[in-house]
C-alpha cells in the first residue's frame, strides 16, 4: 500500500473511533475534550503558570487548572517558579508580591468569594493574572479561566471583576437515609445507603464537588426536608463528617435537614417544646457534638408545621420561635438556620395565601442567623406561578428564593425543559414595594433592605444515574441554577450557551439550534401541561401526567386539581381576585390592581388569577376556549419542532448521547399530546364547545384516557 493512502486509512480509522468514543455525560461541563485548532493556539502560552500555593483549596484549583490544559489543548501546566517567567500568573493578593497595576483596585471590588481575571502589561509582556482575596476566590477564578478557554473566548484584553450577588449558594437534596429520592428521577441517592465502600464513592464526590464549585455553590443540604430524626445520631453526624472533609477544599459546606420533634422521637424528652430549657439545652449539645465532628458545619435546614413534619406550632409557639431557638444554639460557630415557609393547612382558604399571612407577621422577629427560605411561586413548583408575595413583603427578614431543579411539575428527567427562564421570570419579577425596580432578585440578595444573610437554594436533579441527572440536558439545568445564584443578571440564553459548548461541542452548527431547541422548551411545557395560569392538572400523588379530573375519597381538596382549576360550566380559573379570594391583595399596588382586573392581569397568567366564561374574549379576539387550545396545540407543535432540529444533529456529537435524548424527544412528543388530549377532552366536558376546526383532532379517547394507571417504576 503506498504511504500516503496508508496514512489517511490510518486517519480516518482514528477519526472514526474518536466519533465512536462513548460519551456517558458522567463528567458533566467538565470533559475538557481537545478545542479545535484555531480555539487552542492562543491558549499554548498561557500554560506556563506562575500559582501562588498555600492551600487545600490552590492545591484543588491548580490540579483543575492542569486537567483542563491536558484536556483542552494537550499540554502539561509548567509551573515557574518567579512571575517574570510565565503568562499566567494565579493567587491569592498578588499585588503584594508582585506589582501589578490596578489589582488591588479590583480586588476590593471582589468580596469574599469574588476574583479578578485580568490581562495586564507586565513590563512590556501580556500577562494573564487570576487573583482574590481568599482561597475561595481563586478556586472561583479558577474555573472561570477555564470557562473561558472550554467556550473559546480570547484573553487577549480580559478584564473581568466579579463577585457573587448571594452569600449562600446552596443545592437542597431531598434524600431519605434509606436510600430514596423524594421527587429525584436519576436514580437511587448519592449520599445514602450505599453499598460501596467510602474509598469507591470518593471520586463521584470529588467530581460533584468539582461541578459545584466550577458554577459557585457552597453548600450542599444532604438530606432531605422531610427530615428522618435519625439523622442527628452520632453514625450520621460522622458520615457528615466525612462527606464534609471530601468537600472542604472545593469550598463547599454540608447543611442538615433536621425533624423539628427529634429532642422528643431522638432525645427521648418529653416533648419538643422550643420554649423549654431542656430541650434548647438538647439542640445546644447536638449543635456542639456537630461541631466537634464537623468545624465548619454550614447549619440545618428545617421543614416545619407542613405537611405533615412537627414544628413548634404544635405546642402553641411561632415558627420564630423555633427557628431562633435553633439559631441561638448554632450562632457561637457561625451556623445558620434556613426556615422554610413551604406551609399550607386544610384551612378552606385559598392555599396560595397561607405562607404568607403565617409569616408576615412574624416580620422582624427572627434571630440574626436566620433566613426564611421562600418557594419561588405561591403555590408549589409548578411550570408558571407568579412570584410568591412573601418577596418583598418580609422587609426585615432575611428572605431566599428556593427553586426546584429537579422536575417534579416538569416531566420528571422525561422532558427537556431549561428552566434558566422560569428562575429568571422570578428573579426579574417587579415586587413594587419599594417603587419600580424592587425586584425579587434585588429583595433577596441584599441590595434592597441590606438583610443580614443573603441566600438562594435549588432542589437538586442528582441522582446515581451514570450521567448525574437522567436527561442529559438536565445537567443544564443544575449548571444554570449555580449560575444564576453567582449572578443572576447573566441572561438564560448566555448560560445555555455556554453550557452547550462546554458539554458537546463549540461547532456552531451544532450549538445555534440546540439553543433554540433550550430556549423554547420552558413554555413549550407550559403550554402542553398548564397554559394561561391553569395550575396542580397532574396525577394528584406522583405528579406525572395529566389528571385533572382526578377525585379521591377522602383526601385534601387541595391536593386535587379540582381545587386549582374550579372547570365547570360557567367557566375555568381560580378567582383570587376581590370577588374571590383576594389573594390579590397581598401584592403591592400597582401589581394588585393589575392583576385584579382580568383585562389588566397578564395573559399567561389569567387563570391563577381569574374564573372567566368559556366564551370570555382575549385581547387577541379569540374566545377562552378557542386560545385554551391554541395553547395546548402549540405546546405540541413545538415539541415536534424541537425534535425535528435534534434530529438534524445526528453525527455532529456522540451517538450515545445524541440518541439518548432522541429517544427522550420522542417520550415527550408522545406525553406532550397525552397532556393536551386529557386536558382538552376533559375541559370540553364542560365548556362544550368544539376544538378550532383548523387543528388536527385530538389522538386520544378521554375515557381511555382516564382510566390508565400510571406506573412509576418506568420513570425513576
Ligand atoms: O413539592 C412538594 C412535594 C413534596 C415536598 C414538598 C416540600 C419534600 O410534592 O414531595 O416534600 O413540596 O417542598 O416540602
């Protein structure tokens, strides 16, 4: 064979393997696969590094740093000994050691957890400098250096500055000690009930504790809310312990969900009474024995007087009662309590007012170390609530937004829905209470009532699954949630960006649809699951498909649809207006009056808000009914769409990944048009009105529909 046809056999066998290599998503944003060529040259030089080690967390930081050249660009990190030597120069203060023009400038500008990239002329030669004032800020600098290489941006004239807008940046784990995931739907729990040795688990921490600390979280709760008292025994407070050393140097604290009855079911007192000596003495000693275990315990999240879980009502006291009883134990070491104000009771009155007429009240009355952590929706979860109106209302309290990253309301890891924009719906939101501008970002991360503590969390989507998540593009969804508690100013569509190309691939080809592809997903969910405010359609205890017609003897009437979407033949909605429920009202004006007033509320939300007529007209012209299914179709339409460009995209990335999520498009083309025929061909009971002629029938028997059983075991 002549040489030069053996060559290119030899090529493309090579590149045909590199095509075939499996891809598992099991390291995330973080596989540093080889940039294409033209990205990589600029990088070359840079990767002789002058880092100024003095630390665990450098030392975490350096060997990432070495990772990601070896990966990106196939070289070794040379590490100089004297600045002049090398492009780029890492660590903590370096103007103090070095004299570099304009760094301590920025660093004031850097907080504790901030850094500063810069390109600077350093006498006569560029030089990429990533300092901080802590430790933290250079792992943090760290990361964004190598986030700028993964998504190809130049160096040449860097010049970034930035500080974290919350203080705490947690991720909420909902797992049981025995193993399970409440509402997780990638499998069985990291952390609990494993069967392999702590040794073996340690590399899956230690790439947790990477992808974490690469977008900014530093705290991880590692137990569920609905919390097992077991947990403050002294086997799991070790297992704490040990789970805390894996995550220290990536600067990441563990956090505990405690049962507020344990001094009673653990402690065997009496009762769990906030207000006893004996039992403040009881939390006091475990807070020490934690302590002892773990110094830099980050405190304990607490689910109380809700559904169901003990909390200090149950003996007559408020819940700043109990939150500031745990708080005082905790306060000596720099502890925090986050004190969930998920609370609603079969009241008969309107579900969505309930935290916050508990709550308000209570305005002030928490201890300094306190953070009240509020859903980011009144109600729970769902595709499109409006925000809470605890945002805004509780101006001396420490006040966190909590999201759900794991798609409980959204499909499960079924569906691909990027929720960067319903956090940012939320985070935009304008509160009003203190003149235009109060947004919910700026009403909790400090900027608006300098609260002691700012804080934001995110029910995570991890589970045991080989790539973390279930959906591949489910890990986005984790990525964004970090992103956005850094800075929730970046725009979802820059985030999703940059995600893409960390976790496929820079080939623009590939990257501009699957954009597109995230950036409709969000409503395209809205629009096949609960269009223009409907709310709580799903199967009543699994949350999973369509089940608005669900009744069930005995149980809550707020925990079945009916409540929520009150069809009947006069209309569909919740009327939370003044001649309903008046939830309206605890909204500050002029948001009240507008969303009062069904000509004025905001269409997609009309029907949170709203009972209106079946034939009641839209500012489009159309009737309700007509625009319900324009909705519904549309939401399928567009699932059709985001499947037709991922087809496309076959033979641009791996196919392991790329018919992964081909086959989870397909499930969600399929669930997409299950959702509108139940929710249409029920809806229809009532309204009796005909679907838009010129929109395909329906594909699904309403009374078929209603009898199938759903079975949970395909979709964990
Ligand atoms: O969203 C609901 C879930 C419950 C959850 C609860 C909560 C942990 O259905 O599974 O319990 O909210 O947030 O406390």
């Amino acid at each position: 064979m002549q040489l030069n046809k053996f060559v290119f056999l030899l090529s493309w066998l090579l590149m045909l393997s590199l095509k075939a290599m499996p891809e598992t998503g099991e390291h995330l944003w973080l596989r540093y696969a080889t940039l294409p060529q033209d990205i990589q040259s600029e990088y070359v030089s840079f990767s002789k590094v002058y880092f100024l080690d003095d630390g665990d967390t450098e030392k975490v930081a350096l060997e990432e740093l070495s990772l990601a050249f070896k990966g990106l660009i196939g070289v070794d990190v040379r590490l100089q000994n004297k600045p002049a030597k090398s492009k780029l120069l890492m660590g903590k203060k370096l103007h103090q050691i070095v004299n570099i023009p304009g760094l301590e400038e920025a660093l004031r500008k850097c907080g504790d957890d901030g850094f500063a990239i810069q390109s600077v002329d350093f006498k006569g030669t560029k030089k990429i400098v990533v300092s901080a004032n802590t430790d933290a800020g250079i792992l943090y600098g760290t990361f964004a250096l190598i986030r700028l290489m993964q998504t190809g941006q130049t160096l040449d004239s860097v010049n970034i500055v930035e500080q974290p807008k919350y203080e705490f940046r947690l991720l909420n784990h909902w797992d049981n000690l025995d193993g399970t995931v409440e509402r997780g739907y990638a499998g069985r729990s990291i952390w609990w009930n494993r069967e392999a040795s702590f040794e073996a688990l340690k590399q899956q921490y230690l790439t947790y504790a990477r992808a974490n600390a690469s977008i900014g979280i530093n705290g991880a709760v590692l137990n569920n809310v609905n919390a097992d008292p077991k947990v403050l025994s002294g086997d799991y407070i070790r297992q704490f312990a040990r789970i805390a050393d894996v995550l220290r140097p990536y600067h990441i604290k563990v956090y505990m969900s405690v049962n507020f009855s344990s001094p009673a079911i653990l402690g065997r007192l009496p009762d769990s009474d906030p207000l006893k000596e004996e039992v403040q003495q009881w939390w006091n000693n475990k807070v020490k024995e934690i302590y002892d275990a773990i110094p830099d315990f980050g405190g304990f999240l607490v689910k109380a007087n809700s559904e169901g879980q003990p909390g200090p009502q149950d003996f007559g006291r408020s819940h700043a009662d109990g939150a500031n009883m745990l708080a005082r134990a905790l306060e000596p070491y720099g502890g925090i309590v986050m004190w969930r104000a998920f609370v609603y009771s079969p009241s008969g009155d309107d579900r969505a007012k309930q935290a916050y007429k508990e709550f308000v009240p209570l305005d002030g009355r928490f201890h300094k170390n306190v953070i009240v952590q509020v859903k980011n929706g009144p109600v729970d979860f769902q595709p499109r609530e409006p925000f809470s109106p605890l945002f805004g209302a509780l101006k001396n309290t420490s006040l966190m937004v909590e999201f759900q990253i794991t798609q409980e309301y959204l499909g499960f890891s079924d569906h691909l829905a990027f929720l960067a924009p319903l956090q940012k719906e939320c985070l935009d939101s304008d509160t009003f209470v203190d003149g235009g501008g109060s947004t919910v970002a700026r009403v909790t991360d400090g900027s608006l009532f300098q609260q002691e503590h700012s804080a934001i969390a995110g029910v995570a989507n991890i589970g045991r699954d080989t790539n973390w998540t279930g959906h591949h593009f489910a890990q986005a969804n984790w990525y964004a949630f970090g992103r956005l508690a850094w800075n929730h100013a970046l725009k979802a569509e820059d985030i999703a960006r940059e995600w893409i190309e960390m976790t496929f691939t820079n080939n623009p080809q590939f990257v501009d649809p699957v954009l597109n592809i995230m950036m409709r997903s969000r409503e395209a969910v809205v629009n096949y699951m609960t269009p223009l405010g409907l709310h709580h359609l799903m199967g009543w205890n699994h949350h999973y498909g369509p089940e608005p017609w669900t009744e069930i003897e005995g149980a809550r009437p707020d925990w079945l649809p009916r409540y929520y979407h009150k069809a009947s033949e006069t209309g569909i909605g919740f009327d939370r207006s003044q001649s309903g429920s008046n939830a309206v009202e605890q909204y500050a004006e002029p948001l009240r009056s507008m969303f009062n007033n069904p000509q004025t509320c905001p269409e997609n939300l009309l029907l949170w808000f709203h009972h209106l007529p079946w034939d009641y007209r839209m500012s489009s012209g159309t009737t309700l009914w007509d625009d319900l299914c324009y909705h519904y179709y549309k939401g399928v339409d567009e699932v059709k769409l985001m499947q037709a460009m991922w087809d496309r995209l076959r033979g641009m990335i791996d196919q392991e990944r790329f018919e992964h999520v081909q086959r989870k498009l397909k499930i969600q083309a399929r669930e997409a048009r299950w959702w509108r025929d139940a929710c249409l061909l029920y809806f229809q009971t009532f309204s009796k009105m005909p679907i838009p002629y010129e929109l395909e029938r329906p594909e699904h028997d309403l009374e078929e529909l209603m009898k199938l059983k759903f079975d949970m075991t395909n979709h964990n």
